[in-house]
C-alpha cells in the first residue's frame, strides 16, 4: 500500500472502469481506474522468469512459473492468481481529472492504459479498503500494447466456481447451501439510501398463524451491493443524509453476519455497485457470509472481481459468471428453478465494438414477484436493472412491471442506443402495467452526484408512464420497502 506514496517514479496498469464527475472545485470530467502496480505484471507480461527472481516474492515467482508452464486458462494457475491478485493491498482505485471533457471522452471503457507518474493529469489514489485518498500527483498516460491488454485481460478475468461447503443437514443428499430454494415466496424488496449507489434486498415471506397472512421473514438475496456513506461529500445536501446510508450499511452488515446465507445478483462490476465488499473484506466476522453465499454476475476482466473471487474461493462460496454474447440470447434463468426470481443477461451490443464493450452493455437485469400476502396466486413485478441499458432487455421481460428501479440512479445515460436524444431514449424505457395504481418508479440516488436523479429523465419515464416517482434520497429513513400493494418508509 505504502509503495505508490513512497515510490516517485510508480507507473501501474489501469483498467479504465469508469467515468466519473468532480462535485466540487473545477467540476472537471475523469476517469476511475482500477490499476495494479506494473511491478506486479511485468514479468507476466514480458514472459520474463529473471523479473520475477528479482523481485524476491516467492508467491509471484511460483504464480509465473504456472503461467509459462501451463497458461492463463489451467485450474491450478487460476486458483493461485486468486490469491496473488485478489489481494486487497494490490489493486488500488486512481482517478484521473481532466480539464478538457473531450480528453476523458478518449478513454475506451475496459480498455488497458499505462499511467506513470509525472504528467499533465491530476489524479487521486484511493486503496481497495478505504474511501480517502493516500496520495495525489500528475501523471501521464498511455494505452497499453495490444499484447499486454490481451495478456492483462486473461489475468484478470473470472470464472465460475462451484463452491466447496456443504450443510450439514443436507450432506446425505450432497445438496449445496443456498439462501433461495424453488419454493421461497417474496414479501417484498428494500432499496435502501446508499448514497450514490444501489442496494436492494429480497424480502422472503413467511406464513404466520397468529395473523393467518404471509408476512415478511428475512432478506435471502442482494441485487446488487452498493455503499457510498456521503459523509465527506463537498455537498450539504449529500452530507445531510448520510446518517441515512451509515445506519443502513449497520443493518445489511449485521444481516450478513445473522443470517450469511445470501444469493449476490450483481448488475454489473463498477464500484458503486460492488463496494459493500470494501466494508467487510477481511473482517472475519463475515467468513460465514463468504463460505455460504451465492453469486450470480456478468464476466468481466475488472481487476477488483478478482477480490470478491478470492473471497469465495478461500471459504467456499459460489459464483456462476454469466458470459457476455453477441447477438443476444436472450436467455432467462429461474434462479434455484424458483419462478419468483428470475435474471437476465443484458447484451445490447457487440463487444468488437467500442460502444457494446462498456459494462452497462452487458450487465444482468432481475425481475422478482412480489407476493400477495393473503393469496400465494396474485403477485406483482418488479424490474431490476441497475446501471445496465434497458435497450438490451426483451420487451417480454421488462414490460408490464407494476415496479421499476430506474436506470443508472435516474441519471442521464450518455451512451448509445439511449444517447442524450430523448426521443430515441424514451423508446427502450420498459412500458409499466396497465393499471394507474401501479406505475411506481424508484431512484437509488443521492439526489447530486452524478446528476442523479436527472430531472429530464424522469420526466422521460413520466412520458412513458411511471407517473409515481419514489427516490431514496427523499425517504424518511432510507429504506423503501416495495410489496405487493404497498410501499413502506420505514
């Protein structure tokens, strides 16, 4: 962690995740990398054995020696390049500022840079586990080699992993833990206030005698895992509510330690949908929760992936990585065979192209039941989506929801098909349930960052029918809790 302070000439590998805005100051346009110090691939790069004797790291000597041996793809390198990379003291975040926006419109999302130290660019390095920044600078930047962004991709990229734990009261028939099996009702879904990110639970339902209804019982599923508390924030109104997202962060921490076994739907892999993990990593509190989770995600090459895999790689947890195809398949899973959940994967675009690479074209929707709590037959939808286009979802899947969390936070979605024209952005935005007493829509937002929510773009879903906007940044206590008729701020 100390090397990039004390190290006045670092350069590191950067894998250009995503682009972000200053709240304050300058209000200039950047981009959030995920990079690892080029020490750390060099060898790996350069198919160099000496590099690697160099540097006396026997783990790194051991993890090249697989590699040139076996390759990026062999089972034995891939569980060993868990442990190396999956560190959180290897993979920092480093945001680079740039005061001309047509600059930072350069960078390809996914793509691999070079960045070293002594430039033109602002930049600021926040560690994995931590949200202020250890250092500042200037640096340079270069788009790496297309070897090395070959190379780099097959190092960092996930796989499936079937998970080694077994309950104990199953082991006779060899079943896996799992939080959901195919019989699990849902009461209902919290979006909880997480400042400029997105978390909902899933709520399961219970039959309760004493009231003859079903009523809720415990949260068996995350879709998605965001956390930004917003108590440094430059904005007032930001700081204001954070109280609302630290006392919420208290409760989906404790449900993880009470009750660890979790099924895990990431949207996609950006930071602020994933950084919940940046909470609990390496508090042993929460080895129950990595050994007996289930986690459902989008294939990626993002460096950070790697941690959360070797999380559940170490205690045994499991992880379907869902690829990214083009065209289409339009494939819908039931998640545990129950068909009160089930998950798409979102491929709007070809990935040979720089529009389809982005992680917001290939992401992974859900649509859940929310269950009538006095007749199991009646039940109404919700659509999950977070960050991901809603171009790239089937009309069949994403229409006729009585329930819909909004697109990228409610923010403005500048990539294409959507692009910054309403008309032809209005035309993917799923149409709701004909019922006027059902047309809710739901902003995870701060109300600031970002331009989230964005006042056009929720006159847009307005247009197009979601006429009863609820945001998280307005609720009460932070915590909207959608049902089959009802929505609670409690």
């Amino acid at each position: 962690m100390n090397a990039f302070k004390e190290d006045t000439n670092w350069s590191c590998h950067a894998y250009a995740s995503r682009f972000v805005f200053e709240e304050e100051g300058k209000m200039r346009s950047g981009i959030e990398f995920e990079v690892i110090q080029s020490s750390k691939v060099a060898a790996f790069l350069k198919r160099d054995k000496a590099m690697a004797l160099d540097s006396q790291d026997e783990s790194y000597i051991d993890l090249l020696n697989h590699y040139l041996e076996h390759g990026a793809d062999h089972e034995m390198f891939y569980q060993k390049k868990l442990a190396y990379f999956g560190n959180e003291e290897t993979i920092y975040y480093l945001t680079i500022w740039f005061d001309v926006p047509a600059e930072a419109e350069q960078i390809v999302i996914t793509d691999w840079y070079l960045l070293v130290e002594g430039g033109n660019y602002d930049y600021q390095l926040v560690p994995f586990m931590g949200d202020e920044p250890i250092a500042y600078g200037k640096c340079s930047i270069y788009l790496a080699n297309q070897q090395d962004r070959e190379t780099l991709n097959k190092l960092m990229s996930i796989r499936s992993l079937e998970g080694k734990n077994v309950n104990a009261n199953r082991a006779l028939n060899g079943e896996w833990i799992q939080a959901i099996d195919q019989n699990t009702l849902f009461w209902g879904a919290t979006v909880y206030y997480v400042g400029a990110a997105l978390c909902v639970g899933l709520l399961s339902a219970a039959y309760s005698v004493a009231l003859g209804c079903l009523v809720p019982h415990q949260t068996e599923a995350y879709f998605d895992f965001g956390y930004k508390s917003g108590n440094n924030s430059g904005n007032a109104y930001v700081r204001a509510n954070s109280n609302k997202a630290v006392a919420n962060l208290a409760i989906i921490s404790q449900d993880l330690i009470n009750t660890p076994a979790k099924t895990v739907i990431l949207s996609h892999w950006h930071n602020d949908h994933i950084c919940l993990v940046r909470q609990i990593n390496g508090n042993h509190n929460y080895d129950a929760f990595w050994a007996q989770s289930t986690w459902l995600v989008p294939q990626t090459a993002a460096p950070v992936a790697n941690i959360v895999a070797h999380n559940l790689n170490l205690y045994g947890g499991t992880m379907t990585v869902l690829p990214n195809v083009y065209p289409a398949n339009n494939q819908v899973y039931n998640v545990y065979n129950n068909p009160n959940l089930i998950l798409g994967k979102i491929d709007a675009f070809d990935p040979a192209l720089l529009a389809g690479r982005h992680p917001h074209h290939h992401g992974i929707y859900a649509r859940i039941n929310l269950i009538n709590s006095l007749n199991v037959l009646q039940y109404q939808q919700m659509l999950l989506v977070g960050d991901c286009t809603y171009s790239g979802i089937p009309n069949v899947q994403k229409n006729d929801c009585a329930y819909l969390q909004v697109c990228h936070h409610g923010g403005d979605y500048a990539l294409p098909p959507c692009a910054q024209n309403p008309v032809v952005n209005s035309l993917y935005i799923p149409t709701p349930k004909n019922d006027p007493n059902y047309r809710y829509a739901f902003y995870s937002a701060n109300g600031v960052t970002h331009g989230h929510p964005n006042a056009n773009i929720m006159g847009r879903h307005n247009a197009m029918g979601w006429t009863a906007p609820w945001r998280t940044d307005r609720a009460l206590t932070g915590r909207l809790v959608v049902t089959y008729n009802h929505i609670y701020d409690v």
